[in-house]
C-alpha cells in the first residue's frame, strides 16, 4: 500500500470540569468526549527518501513545522526509524480555534494513518504517549466514540456509547478563543464539586442512559466575554435542542437533536454563521474509519 486517506473527526465534551492548576502549567480536568461525523481528510502517501510535505485546500492554515500534522508524522518517523518521504493531503472542513479539536485529530490520523500505510506495529502505551506529547486532546482520537479523559485530558477511559444523536455545531463567523487564553480566563474560579468524587462513580454518571446535563466549565468566563455565544446556545435549545453547550473553550456551541429534521430546521437559523448538521460517532464505526477492518489489532504489537 502506497497511500491511504483517512478520516480526522471532530469532538465536543459533553461536560468538562476544569478541577485544578497543575505544576506543570496544565490544568487538571475531568471530562467527556464524544466525536462526531464533522471531519477533515488526509492523503497519505509514501515515496522514497526523506523528509514531510504537506499541502492543505485552506490557504489560511501553516503546512510547516507549527501544523500538529508536521510534527505527529515526524515523531513517527523517528519513533520507527522510517526512511521515507512523507506526503500528506489535507482538506480541511472543521473550523480552527472553536474548541473542536480539528488540529488535535489530524495529528491522530496521521500517526494511525502512518502506521498503517508502513505496516508498523507500536504498542499503544507508547502510541498514547507520542499522542500526548503532541497536544492533550490528541490520545482521545486514537479511540473515538465516548470516552472519559482525565488528568491533562489525556488520560483516557473508554466510555459505552450514548443514544445516536443529530448534532448541529455552529461556528460562529469572526469569533476564535485560543485554549491557552480560556485557561486563564478561568483564574482562580475552577470547579469546587467534583475533585473528590471517585473515578468511576464519575464514570457511572457518564452512563447513565438518559443522559445528565450538558455541562462546561468554560462557559461563565466564555459567554461573558461573547456574549453571542451565549445567545446561539439559547436558541439552539429553543429550536428543539435536548441539550446544548460550548464546545471545548470555544467558541464553537453544539445542540444535541432527537431527530434530524428538527436539526436541520434549527440549523436554518444561523444564516450568518457556518453551520454544520451532523451525528456522533460510535466507537466501533470510529474504529474502522481510522483502522480499518483489521482494527487496533493490525496495527498495535508489542513492538517487536
Ligand atoms: O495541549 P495543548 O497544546 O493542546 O494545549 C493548549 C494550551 O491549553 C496549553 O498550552 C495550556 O495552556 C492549556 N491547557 C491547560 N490544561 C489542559 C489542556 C490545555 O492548561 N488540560
């Protein structure tokens, strides 16, 4: 095989709890992350010699050293002393700091797209720990589907799947939040409840088939400061929404739909902004999009 093209989803937290600063300048979360059927494409291919080129459809977007996609296929190519140049095509469709985890999941892709495309085994400790060193949110999209995240956020916990839901995710035109910026919004004011509450009593919350509330601690400090956004989120529960949130620190707000054609209705009432009607993803369908039919398996030895 001398090129492969996979697919890089998008997530949203279905609640995110923000429980405390760390030493290392990170912060500690408690979190629940679906993905979701928005994505982006990567080509893959392989040639003889050395090196990465990468070539995007968004003009806007960097293709060097500052694209997590850059660096995910070099750690990779070190990791496995991989003597090959590297190519990659990215057409880009989720939009960039809305909380979505679009930069996240290209890294993800492309370390499991690399590795299947060379044939190469790697055990998944250490796939998980090139993924977190490449961006908290990148170890959750080697799993997809529902998943706790702990620690930076990128601890994580598998979780069962929910009900099918139609998602609509607004991006809303003009407004960006950097992560970095939205940490420190929050100062001092983190979340006091859930630090000592047990992991999986956490998690047995998390499965609960009716689902709890959508909930995130970023938005007191997000909404304050874009009001409008706390405007899309009102509207999308208004227009039928079971449940609607920010996404990540923002500044994409994502509605949670019982069927599809209440989505797309309440999708009509964002003219000025992009709009995107989509469905999460289970893990198993998550799961072979990215691994492809023989799954983890194939791709996960013990490295030797
Ligand atoms: O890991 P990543 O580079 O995606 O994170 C972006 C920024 O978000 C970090 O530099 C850090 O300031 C902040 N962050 C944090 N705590 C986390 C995740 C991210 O403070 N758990």
């Amino acid at each position: 095989m001398k090129a492969i093209t996979v697919p890089a989803y998008a997530k949203v937290n279905l609640c995110l709890h923000v429980v405390g600063r760390r030493a290392d300048g990170y912060h500690d979360l408690r979190t629940v992350f679906q993905t979701v059927s928005l994505h982006d494409t990567l080509e893959i291919s392989l040639h003889p010699g050395r090196g990465m080129e990468l070539t995007c459809d968004d003009p806007k977007l960097p293709i060097g050293r500052d694209n997590l996609i850059w660096r995910a296929a070099e750690a990779l190519q070190n990791e496995m002393k991989l003597d090959r140049r590297v190519s990659v095509r990215l057409k880009k469709r989720i939009p960039v700091a809305r909380g979505l985890g679009g930069g996240s999941s290209d890294a993800a892709a492309m370390l499991i797209g690399l590795l299947r495309l060379a044939r190469c085994k790697l055990p998944i400790d250490r796939l998980s720990e090139i993924a977190a060193s490449l961006g908290a949110d990148v170890p959750v999209f080697l799993f997809g589907g529902r998943a706790l995240g702990v620690g930076r956020g990128d601890q994580i916990f598998p979780l069962p799947d929910g009900p099918p839901r139609t998602v609509v995710v607004v991006s809303p035109r003009g407004i960006g939040v950097s992560t970095r910026k939205a940490f420190g919004w929050l100062g001092r004011k983190l979340t006091k409840a859930v630090p000592d509450l047990k992991l999986w009593s956490f998690c047995a919350l998390c499965w609960s088939p009716q689902e709890g509330p959508l909930e995130n601690d970023f938005e007191t400090e997000v909404f304050r400061r874009y009001p409008r956004l706390r405007r899309i989120k009102r509207e999308l529960l208004r227009a039928g929404a079971a449940g609607a949130a920010l996404a990540g620190s923002g500044s994409a707000v994502f509605g949670l739909f019982p069927n599809p054609a209440q989505a797309r209705r309440a999708a009509q009432k964002f003219s000025g902004d992009r709009v995107f009607v989509c469905s999460t993803l289970s893990r198993e369908e998550y799961r072979f999009a990215l691994w492809g039919r023989g799954g983890f398996a194939r791709s996960l030895g013990d490295g030797r």
